[in-house]
C-alpha cells in the first residue's frame, strides 16, 4: 500500500511576485474579460505584403509614372499652355538657323507662323495640334546663345554632313549649354542628300561619331525635305523634357514685342518704360515682385496688360472649343476656362490685369542703410586729442628708416628702424632736393595684406578695377616686326608668364613666404594669428569684419528662408501661358538702346529676397579648355542661372569643417569654392564663370559649377608658412637662422608652435642676441637637412567689384573643318 509524500518542515518556500501599485497582466486580463479597446482596432496592423500584392503594387506605381508622362507630354504647346520653346544651334558654319527653322514652319502647309522679332517666330501646327517657339541666335555670339537657352523647352543641334570635327566654338557651346541644364535635345544632318550615294553612309558615320561623344543614346535625324522637318517636330513634341530647378520655380517670359517709352513726367529724365510681351512660362507673374532683365538688371512693374494672342486662326480657335467642351465635361465652369485661358474670351482690346500696389510692391532696395556718424561712433573708441597731438609729434621725429620708404610706409613701421642696426645712417625716405626716394622694388615692397609675394590675391598696385595688375603696359607689337609679332600683346604675354610661374611655386612650396628684412615680422603679420589645431581651434565669424559687410544681408536659417520663399505663390497676375505686356518702369534710356533686336531678351521673375546682396558661395571645378592661370581676386564673370554679373572671388578648399583654407589659383581637376558678393539666390542654380581676356577681346570659359549656398560667415583662411634652418643641433635642442631678423619678434611670436618638415613639433624657449637666432626644443632630434616652419593664420574677404550689367564680347569668328581636309590631315601625318 502506498502512501502520498507530505513535505516536511523544512520545504523551501519561495516568495510571491510583488506587481508594485500597479496591477499584474493576468489582473489585468481578468478584469478585461477579452474586451479590445476601439484605438487597437482601427489601428492597421504591420502585415507584410504578398508576392501578390508587390507586383501589383509597383504595376500601379509604374502606371501612375506613365500617365503623368504622358499628361506631361501631351500638355505641352497645347492649348492651355505656351508655346514649345526649340532653339536651333547650328554647330557648323554652313548651316543657316534661319533656313532651319524656314524649312520647319514649312513642312506642314496649315502652318500659321507668326515672327515679331527676328530671333523668333511662332508657329500654329494643327496637324500637331501644337504650337512652337522657334529662336535662332546671331552667329558666333555665345552670351544670346545662353540667354535664349535659359527658356529652351528643346535644343536642336543642327550639322553639316560634311562636318568632321567640330570647331573650338562649337566645342565651347556644347560645355556651356550642357553645364547650364539642357532640357531636352535634338540633333539633325543637313545636306546628307547632296552627298554622293558611295560617301553618304560613310558621312552620316562621321556626323554620328560625332554626337555620340557627348551624348551617345542621342538619334541623328535627317533634315533635307519637308517630311524630314515633319518626322523631327513630331519627335520633339513627344520627347521627355527634363526638369530644370530654376526655371521651375520662377516665371520667365521671352520678349517677342519690345518698346521702350520715355518718361513723360520729366523731360530732362533719362528714364522711361519698357514694355516687354511675350508668354508667360512657370510660374505666376505678379506685378508687386521684382523682375530681372537678364544682363541689365533688376527692376519694378507698374502693371501687366493682357494682350490677345497674335499666334492664331481659325483651326487653333477650334481646338480651343475643343478644349473648352472637354473643361465643362470635367464639371469646370466655362468662367473659370476663360479666366485660365484668355483667349477663350471673345476680346481683341488690351487690358490691364494686375497694377502695382505701393504697400505691397517690394522695393530696389539691394544693400543695407548706411549707418550714421554717431552709431560709428559707438562702436569705436577714437583716440582723444592729446593722442594725436602726441602721434603727429612723434611721426615728426627724424627715425632711421629703410632706404627709399615712402610716407605712408613709414607709417606702419613701429620703433627705430624696422630691424635696421643703431648705427645705420639712413635718412626718412627724401632726397637731398626734398623729393620723395623712389618706392621699393617689387622683391623688397612691404608685404601688406593679400599682396603677390605673401601668397595674398591683391595686385602690387592695390586696383579694384579689376586690371591685370601687370607692371608693363600694354604694347601693341613692334612697328617693324612681322605681322604675326603686331598682333601679339607682350604685356599679356608677360603677365601670364608670371602667374604660371607663381602657381608653379605655390604647387611646390603651399602657402611658404619669406620673412621681410627691411620690415618687423610682429608688423608685416600683424593680422595674422597661430592655430593649436586648424581643425578644432575657435574663430569667432563676427570679429574683424569689413566695412563692406554693412551692406549686406544675412539670415540666421537660410534653409528656412528657402524653403517659405518657394511655397509662396502669388493668386494674383498673369497665370503661364497667357500673351501679356510687363511694364517695367524707371529703366535708363542707354539698357533700351543696348538691346538688340537680333539677340533673345528675356525676363524673369524673382522670389522674396533675390535682389538683396549677400556673400554667394559657389562650387567650381575649372574647366579642361582653360589653359590660363585664373588667381583669386581676379574680375571673374558669373553666370548663375538667370543673372549675368562681374565680381572679384576668392577660392578655398571644399572642405566640411568651419574653417577652409584659401586657395591662390584655381586648381586644375579639383572642386574649390569661390565666394563673391552677389544677389542672394535660392540653390541648387547651375553656374558658368569666365574671363575677359584683354589679348583677343573674348570671354574665356574658366570654370562649371552651381550655387552652393549664401552664408556670410564661411571662414576662409589664408595661411602662411615662414621657414628657418637648423644653425646648431644638441640633440632636441637647436638654434634656428632666418625665419626671423629681430629679437622683438622672435619674443612676439614665441607662443606659436613649430613644426618640421621631417615631422618634428617644438617651441620656441628664447631668442640669441639681437639678429633674428633663437633656441628651440623639439619633441625629437633635429636633422641637419630639415626645415623648421611656423604656420600663422587671418580671414580674408572678396573685393566689392560687383556689376551687374556685362557687356556681351564680340562675336567669335566661326570657322569648320570638312571631310576633305581632315582626309589630307591624316595623309600628311
């Protein structure tokens, strides 16, 4: 018989979980008695999809990509839109522009073709059932090419089938049309069918080798015949457009009417009114924003008129019925087509849309308010007179001073002598007959802030004009030399030697300058400061700022700012595709008479703030065809999207730290920043730059990049590095020579540390005697052969050279290679 076991006394008995205040989930459950709460309902549980449901998830997506596509593409040149802006660009000399778009107005015999100005004409093709913008530039003339670019829809590259090669213009327009955002573009043969049957497959080959060096997916079209012409509208009204930032977010308009009408109020006024028609393309135009006429500046609108349309017939006013019983079949009112759509409106007068309100209006006002005396005052503290009695009586004392050192250098010079010895004999700078000596030679002048030989930007002669800066001036060759010598500027020729061997040193030896003997190291880099660390030591942005800084704007969240400046739109004006007439006023009489009327104007319309200056930093790689030595602080012309200015920049490294050291050159294959003043614009804008050379009179192209930001606190630094020699070594103890030649500033500067070229740190301990000899410690010996260098550090700024009107170059003599010569090239080699 069995008996059950009993535990005894001594069972472990095990404490019972304590919930706390709260109560346990099987309280909690039970008192629940599986009841859901409403919330855990009509949250959508994390079910993973089916294989299933993928592929008709992304079958959905891709249909909804396709119809927009297709909407995209089947709206445009309709209707209720403007018309397809194609600019032609021959890119040999022997093709015409204009007979190109002659030949394409006429491959449609309905076609109703309209030209006001003689750059572009607008075409009705009902075949289609599109409308086009067709423009064609003067030939040789890059700054039209670009400004009609900047409205382009389609760009169509237009060869000669007996071009081999292209030529360095061509060349040029390629890289500043594709750097500068190409929507879309076409490329076409012409006179493929006057070529032999035996050479035309052989030619066609060479014309598409051609093309597909830069754009190889690109189809090459023929475009002898009216079917030809017919074929390649039909491609470009259906190809995809690509989408360019700028031209998206402000509208624009290409000018077909232009009258300038002079101001009535004052006869002696040289002001008036500029009235511009054309369509408008983007966005809304609205009176009370500021518009931008490129490469003449910014301006305000006292009204917008709308104009009937002058492109129509009979056949476009159907479709318009068409489109205006399609809008009511959508449940759209017919007030609201008409209001979309004016030409639905049964009206042949002018009338005025949208007038200038003044408390809404924004104003020119692109640069801050000058500041008072008595704010200046504040913020300085000016010496008393007893002070500059006391100064102007001690500059009055007879001092031994360098031979030939004018007044105002003598100025700057603090002691007795600027490092000369007690018992030099050295007059004030005069001669006997009380002439001022002459100045110092360009290897002995005083190095001042950004001048050549510290490794700073400036010129010798501290110009802001601009200039080359070069000590000779300008020759026009030898009177009795040949022809190739008469046409060669010498002075040019010299001026660039210098600056490719002064980019030569400086790709040697970065950023390394001689200490002056003639002037105290603590006075030539007293602006100059020494960095424990460049990376992580503290610079304040504030301190030290120019003058010029008072006539900018800054903002404390420029992304903030962007992005409100681009969600706002105005409800009011003329809505895209409507023909109107913009009415700028207060436009000086000589911008009216240098427009022509063979070259495209165009006018934009600008966001909030994009008129005010600021500092713009732009990111820059030099162009591959630039073969000149580009120095900073060089007058550069920019191209930046809509606007066409000049300005002074200054490179520096692209660095993601807060400091950044400055660049002297542009350097070839690398991506530097230059920072300019300039009108503030919201990024991402794409951005050429080039340089006016004085030789041939042309813009060169320097460098391709876009907008980086607008932010005036980007710290460039300039450094400099000064180098002395070991004179004796004990071990980590050394006596450093020639980095500097007076004990006072070997005492000034003994707080910066050292460094080696062979990777040695030290400091100075203290100087020996009185010429310039210092004793230093090193954390490890010192080899004989190293270098000792001490690297000192400033800010520095842009120059104010800012114009924002630049005058187009001459045209560029355009010249073509055929196939016959490129034949007898390649037997000659």
């Amino acid at each position: 018989m069995s008996s059950a076991h009993k535990p005894g006394s001594l069972k472990q008995q095990n404490k019972s979980h304590k919930t706390g205040k709260h109560r346990s989930k099987g309280a909690v459950e039970t008192s629940v008695k599986g009841r859901v709460s409403a919330k855990s309902l009509a949250k959508k549980g994390n079910t993973e999809l089916s294989r299933l449901q993928k592929r008709n998830q992304l079958k959905q997506i891709r249909r909804l990509k396709r119809d927009a596509l297709l909407t995209e593409r089947r709206g445009r040149g309709v209707c209720d839109a403007p018309p397809h802006a194609v600019l032609v660009v021959p890119l040999d000399s022997r093709v015409d522009g204009g007979d190109v778009i002659r030949r394409l107005c006429s491959s449609d015999p309905d076609t109703v073709a309209t030209e006001r100005r003689p750059y572009v004409a607008t075409a009705v093709i009902p075949r289609l059932k599109r409308r086009f913008s067709f423009m064609h530039c003067p030939p040789g003339n890059l700054y039209a090419l670009l400004d009609a670019g900047k409205v382009a829809d389609t760009i169509l590259f237009v060869l000669h089938a007996d071009c081999c090669k292209l030529s360095s213009y061509a060349e040029t327009c390629l890289s500043c049309l594709i750097a500068q955002g190409v929507p879309a573009c076409t490329f076409a043969v012409q006179g493929l069918d006057n070529v032999p049957q035996k050479r035309r497959s052989k030619a066609r080959k060479a014309v598409e080798s051609l093309v597909s060096q830069r754009f190889p997916k690109e189809k090459l079209m023929n475009m002898d015949t009216d079917a030809d012409a017919a074929n390649l509208l039909r491609s470009v009204s259906d190809r995809k457009v690509h989408h360019i930032t700028f031209r998206d977010q402000r509208p624009a308009l290409l000018a077909e009417e232009v009258n300038y009408v002079p101001s009535t109020d004052d006869a002696s006024s040289t002001r008036g009114c500029l009235q511009v028609s054309g369509y408008v393309r983007g966005k809304t135009f609205d009176a009370n924003q500021l518009v931008h006429l490129v490469g003449f500046g910014d301006y305000q609108l006292s009204h917008i008129d709308l104009v009937p349309d002058p492109c129509t017939d009979r056949q476009w006013q159907r479709l318009q019925r068409q489109h205006l019983h399609r809008s009511r079949a959508n449940s759209v009112s017919s007030e609201v087509s008409m209001e979309m759509d004016p030409g639905m409106a049964e009206e042949e007068t002018t009338r005025t849309i949208q007038r200038a309100d003044p408390e809404q209006q924004v104003p020119l006002l692109a640069e801050q308010a000058p500041v008072s005396d008595d704010e200046l005052d504040e913020e300085q503290s000016w010496p008393t007179e007893e002070e500059i009695a006391i100064a102007q009586s001690e500059r009055k004392k007879k001092r031994s001073l360098p031979k030939g050192t004018s007044d105002y250098q003598a100025a700057w010079i603090m002691g007795g002598g600027g490092g000369a010895g007690e018992d030099d004999d050295v007059d004030d700078g005069s001669d006997a007959d009380g002439a001022p000596a002459a100045e110092y030679p360009p290897s002995s002048m005083p190095m001042m802030e950004g001048s050549d030989d510290e490794g700073g930007w400036e010129d010798c002669d501290g110009s802001d004009d601009g200039s080359d800066g070069s000590e000779y001036e300008e020759d026009d060759g030898s009177e009795d030399g040949d022809e190739y010598d008469t046409n060669m500027d010498f002075a040019e020729e010299e001026d660039q030697l210098k600056r490719i061997q002064a980019q030569r040193d400086e790709e040697m030896y970065p950023d390394e300058v001689d200490t002056p003997q003639n002037i105290p190291a603590r006075i030539h880099f007293g602006a100059y400061r020494g960095l424990e660390s460049f990376r992580s030591s503290p610079w304040d942005a504030t301190e030290g700022l120019p003058a010029n800084y008072r006539r900018i704007f800054q903002f404390q969240n420029y992304a903030a700012l962007k992005k409100t400046a681009l969600k706002e739109e105005s409800s009011e004006g003329a809505l895209p595709s409507w023909y109107v007439t913009l009415h700028l006023i207060n436009v000086p009489s000589d911008i009216s008479a240098g427009i022509q009327n063979d070259v495209p104007l165009v006018v934009f319309g600008l966001l909030q703030h994009e008129h005010k200056m600021s500092v713009l930093n732009f990111s820059l790689t030099k162009h591959p065809s630039c073969a000149l030595s580009i120095q900073s602080e060089d007058n550069l012309i920019f191209h930046c999207g809509w606007r066409r200015f000049s300005a002074s920049a200054i490179f520096s490294q692209h660095t993601s730290g807060n400091k950044h050291k400055s660049e002297r050159f542009l350097p070839n294959g690398t991506t530097v920043v230059a920072s300019v003043y300039g009108p503030i614009s919201y990024a991402p804008i794409p951005t050429l730059v080039f340089l006016n050379d004085p030789s041939s009179g042309q813009h060169v192209l320097v460098g391709t990049g876009s907008l980086l930001n607008v932010n005036p606190n980007r710290l460039v630094i300039q450094k400099a590095v000064v180098s002395g020699h070991p004179f004796k070594i004990n071990r980590r103890v050394a006596t450093i020579r020639y980095m500097f030649f007076d004990r006072e500033d070997i005492l000034f500067f003994k707080a910066v540390e050292l460094w080696s070229k062979h990777g040695r740190r030290g400091h100075i301990k203290e100087p020996l005697g009185t010429h310039g000899h210092m004793k230093c410690v090193f954390n490890r010996s010192l080899k004989a052969q190293d270098t000792v260098c001490m690297s000192l550090y400033k800010r520095i700024f842009p120059k104010w050279t800012f114009d924002p009107v630049v005058k187009s170059p001459a045209p560029v003599p355009v010249t073509f290679e055929t196939s016959m010569d490129a034949d007898m090239d390649d037997d000659d080699i």
